[in-house]
C-alpha cells in the first residue's frame, strides 16, 4: 500500500476513549505549563491500568503532584466548553477552540487517530451490525468534525494542538 492510499483511506481501529487514558496531557494548575496524570503507583508498568485504577498527576515544570485514588470519573461531553481531564478535573493541554466547536485530545496517540480520520477521502466504519460500532473514538466525533467541508478549518485546528506542545 503506498504511502499516498493511505492517507485517502481510514479503517476504524475500534478505539474507545477509554484507550487513551494511560497518560492523559493536561495544563498544570501550578504553573499553566503541561503536566501527566499517569498511572499512580499501585498499577504502575500496566499498559491499560483500568478505569478506576489510581491516578497520579505530575508537572515536571514546578514539582506538582497529586494523587487521585477513586472516587467520581467525569468523562468531557459536550462541545461548548474547554474539555477537562476525567480525574482531576483540569483542563486539557490538547484543544483548540474551532467557530464550530471545541477539538481537543488526552493524548498524541488520541489526537493522531482523530487527524488520520479527518485526512481521510474514505472512511471504512464498523459493520452496522458489529457490537459496539457506536462507541467508537471516530464514530462518535461530532458531526462537524465528519463532513468534508469541515476538512481543512478542523486539519487546521489539530495543526494549532499539535504545535503547543513545542511552545511548551
């Protein structure tokens, strides 16, 4: 497959966001600089640490640390307002806001599969009769993130996320 057809071809990879909670990129509430919420200690060298699994969040800028050991995970919903990591409630370091709504990310690995999807002329989706087709990372992006108009501002907008971390 060349280099050329796979950009013009998206095959849903059947990530939820559930996927990209090992090392979530937030702004520290510190410093205003990045920071991690990362595996706490308990599950500490587990790819997928679980849900509910104790959470650390660290900014190797001003020391930070703080630990969360369970308790309420609030899932960002919505397109009106900044996102905000599941475990600490703080404010995400990969979002940008577009005139349609918000873009934003919890990690690269994230925001990489949201740009493929976007750059894509042909998206492959789940089987309308696979289990959990609707739960999906991409099939659940808004749908002025899907529509081919909405191309080049939202290309754009992961351009302008992906650029913040080298001011950072």
């Amino acid at each position: 497959m060349s280099p050329l057809s796979s950009q013009l071809r998206f095959r849903d990879p059947r990530s939820t966001k559930y996927h990209f909670l090992a090392s979530v990129l937030v702004c520290c509430p510190g410093c205003e600089k990045i920071a991690h919420v990362v595996a706490g200690p308990d599950s500490a060298g587990a790819r997928d640490p679980g849900l509910f699994a104790p959470r650390r969040l660290v900014c190797r800028n001003c020391g930070l640390a703080k630990e969360w050991s369970g308790g309420a995970v609030a899932l960002h919903r919505g397109r009106y307002g900044p996102a905000t990591d599941p475990y600490f409630g703080v404010r995400l370091w990969l979002q940008t806001e577009t005139r349609h709504g918000w873009v934003w990310a919890y990690d690269l690995e994230h925001l990489d599969l949201i740009r493929r999807f976007v750059r894509a002329r042909l998206r492959e989706g789940i089987p309308w009769h696979d289990h959990g087709r609707k739960m999906t990372v991409v099939a659940r992006l808004p749908a002025w993130m899907q529509q081919a108009r909405n191309r080049d501002e939202v290309l754009r907008a992961i351009d302008r996320v992906h650029a913040s971390l080298l001011r950072a």
